[in-house]
C-alpha cells in the first residue's frame, strides 16, 4: 500500500508569517512524525468519504443559509404592505361620519354640542315648520342655465345700386348687423357686376355676408328691386338656407329689437312700419293690427293700395325660408317656386308675393305682442340730384394745404 507522505519544503521553514510566528516549531510532534517519513493513515478510504459528507453538509448549509434569507426578506414585504392597506383603509374617526361625508372633500367645521335651557324653550301649538328645500330646485335653476337652445338664423335680403349715397347707407347698414347676436347672414344684390366698393364695405363690417349678382336685364328701374329679390330667393332655394328671410332696404332704419323678435317668428310675421309720406308733410302707419299675436285688421292711408289683400310694406314682414323649398312641410298646395312679380302694379308687389306665402290672416303672426311697437322707419329720404363719384373717391382737392392765418 502505497504510504502518502506530506512534507515541508525546506524553503518554507524559516519563512515568517503576518503575525510574527512560524509555520510549526522544530519541537512539534507533527514535525517529528512528518520528518521521519513513517506516518501514513491507517484508513485513507474513510478520510475521502469524511471529506466528501463535510463538503456535502457545507452545501446543503448555505442553501438553506440562502433559503431562509430569501423568505425571511419575503415575509417582511407581505408584511409591510398589508400593514399600509389597513392604515389607509381604517377610518381616523367614527363610521357614520363617513357614511355621511359619502367621501366628499369639502372641509365641514366638527359638530358643537349646544344644550338648550328647557325654561328658555317657548311651546307653541301653531308652530308651522316650513318646506325643507333639499336643492333640487337650485339644480334645475343651474341646468336652465347652462342648457344651450340654437338659434334660428336671421337671413337679411338687402338690395342696392350705385347711387351717391350707397356708401353711407351700406355702412349705416352693416353697423346695425353687426350688433345683431349671430347667426346672421346679410345677402347684398347688385344689378350686373359686383363693384370693388361694395365688396371692400362688406369685407370691414364684420359681418357674415354674400355677395349676389342679378343677371336679369330690365331696362324698367322701378322692377330694379324686383329681379335682386327674386335672385336672392333663387340663392336662398338652392342652397336649401334655413331661417328667417328679411327683405331690408339699405335705405330705411332699423331697431334692434326688430332682429330680435325675428327668431319668435314660425311660419310668417308681420309688424306696423312708420312711412314718411310721398309729400313728406306727413307720416303714416303701414301695418297690421294685432289682439296679441293674431292680426285682426291693418292699417292703411292710401285710397290708391285700398284694394290691396295685405297691406304690408316690404320691410314689414318676413317669413321662414323653409317655405321656399320644402313644400311638403307646409302642406303647400303647388311647387311652383315663390317669387316676386314684375307684371303687377307698384306697389302690389307685396301682397301678390305674400299671397304665395300664406292663405290668410290665420297663419299670420303680429309682432310684438299686440303689435305695439314700432321697429323700423322708411323714410324716402333718397337725394336723386346729388353727383356720384366715379369709384366712390373724390379726386379734386386732395392735396391742397390751407395756411393758418
């Protein structure tokens, strides 16, 4: 059998260590028993298997060193986290005061424990408690408020030719719409060609416009207003425009209240209009009169428009633009489109075209109530004798400079 011999280097012996000391004194058994070279372990299979069991329990040690490390931390985690979800979830104060709040933000002041003196307690058998008003009508109040209803557009028809007063008038005009709440919708027609002029007014009123040419040739001035009212409607037709359509001459003078009592009107309004006489020595009033809102009557002046169905001025009525192009809404008997006619007298034009609009007084509606009020003013005040400038711009005097004296 062959004998293991574990000896020490020469080399070794005398080789001091960190502490001071040497590696085995010469004195020492093991030395003696190394030196000699007679020792050899009687059972060198039982010191292999007893190194294989201590590397062995030295393993499975710091796997279960590492196992209860791994759980121990695992523990402390479930641990940490239910004990936060009970902080948060348990109540600092009583569970009605929760129930109450039904989790609400608002900072309510603690409640304060007031006794009451019996004696200073007045007993009456007529005490009557009042309705306990739970808020309910303050929320209706609030969704009235904020409950939003559209509203109709307001279609404003408004022929004009050069005269040397156009640009006043159209300007007079847009500042009177653009106080009018939208939406509304100015149609401007002219006769031929839309002007450079024209236009620029309508770009710097700021209001929502469209700029129509009559195409129609008629050499009588007087079926002038006639044929831009009629293109207007044939626009207003096609494009299928809802609202309120109101022949407005850019010559006469509005209210705004007039604008507003436009979006009441259903089918078709009408309201007095004050007229300055052809003499201008008088004014007369041209309209309906009204019980409410039904028109029982109208008023008239003139012997010559006696005959007249309707006696309406063409600023004193409008209509919805409905009727123009739904028929079968208004259970209209034709679907002849409704237009003005240039073949009638003056002055019947209005009510040969209101005639298309309506039966009778019945579906007629007065405004405002009682048919009160007057809203707008024709007032035939056109100079025809004044010189028209060429492209609205005087050219003479321009640039002379007067000295201060």
């Amino acid at each position: 059998m062959a004998s293991i011999r574990r000896t020490l280097s020469p080399a070794y012996q005398d080789r001091p260590y960190q502490n001071g000391g040497t590696s085995f004194p010469v004195s020492s058994p093991s030395q003696k028993l190394l030196s000699n070279g007679k020792f050899s372990p009687p059972l060198p299979f039982f010191s292999s298997y007893g190194v294989g069991v201590r590397r062995f329990i030295a393993g499975a040690f710091i796997q279960k060193y590492s196992r209860k490390v791994w759980r121990r931390s695992a523990y402390r985690c479930i641990a940490f986290f239910l004990l936060g979800f009970l902080l948060g979830m348990s109540p600092f104060g009583e569970v009605d005061d929760i129930k109450s709040q039904d989790f609400s933000f608002e900072i309510k002041p603690s409640p304060v424990n007031v006794k009451l003196d019996p004696e200073s307690v007045v007993k009456r058998k007529d005490f009557v408690l009042d309705t306990v008003n739970l808020g309910v009508e303050l929320q209706s109040k609030t969704k009235e408020r904020f409950s939003f209803i559209p509203k109709k557009q307001i279609i404003v028809v408004t022929p004009t030719y050069n005269r040397a007063l156009q640009a006043f008038y159209l300007n007079r005009m847009g500042q009177v719409l653009r106080l009018v709440p939208p939406p509304i919708l100015w149609m401007v027609v002219e006769m031929n060609v839309a002007s450079m002029e024209t236009a620029d007014i309508l770009r710097k009123t700021g209001v929502m416009y469209r700029h129509i040419v009559c195409t129609k040739n008629s050499t009588n001035i007087k079926d002038r207003g006639v044929h831009q009212r009629n293109a207007a409607l044939e626009h207003i037709e096609h494009h299928k425009l809802d609202g309120i359509v109101y022949f407005a001459d850019d010559d006469n003078i509005y209210s705004l209240e007039l604008f507003e009592s436009l979006r009441d009107i259903s089918r078709f309004g009408s309201w007095p209009v004050a007229m300055l006489a052809q003499s201008k020595n008088k004014a007369i009033l041209e309209g309906p009169v009204c019980n409410g809102s039904q028109v029982i009557g109208w008023h008239t002046n003139e012997k010559s428009k006696r005959l007249r169905r309707f006696h309406v001025d063409m600023s004193g009525f409008a209509f919805n633009s409905t009727i123009l192009w739904d028929p079968k809404r208004w259970r209209r008997p034709t679907s002849v489109p409704i237009r003005q006619l240039d073949t009638v007298k003056e002055g019947f034009q209005e009510t040969t075209f209101i005639e298309q609009l309506v039966e009778d007084e019945s579906q007629m509606e007065g405004t405002p109530a009682s048919c009160s009020r007057i809203m707008n003013w024709h007032l035939h005040l056109e100079a025809r004798n004044l010189f028209y400038p060429q492209g609205w711009l005087l050219q003479k005097n321009l640039e002379v400079i007067l000295p201060i004296k």
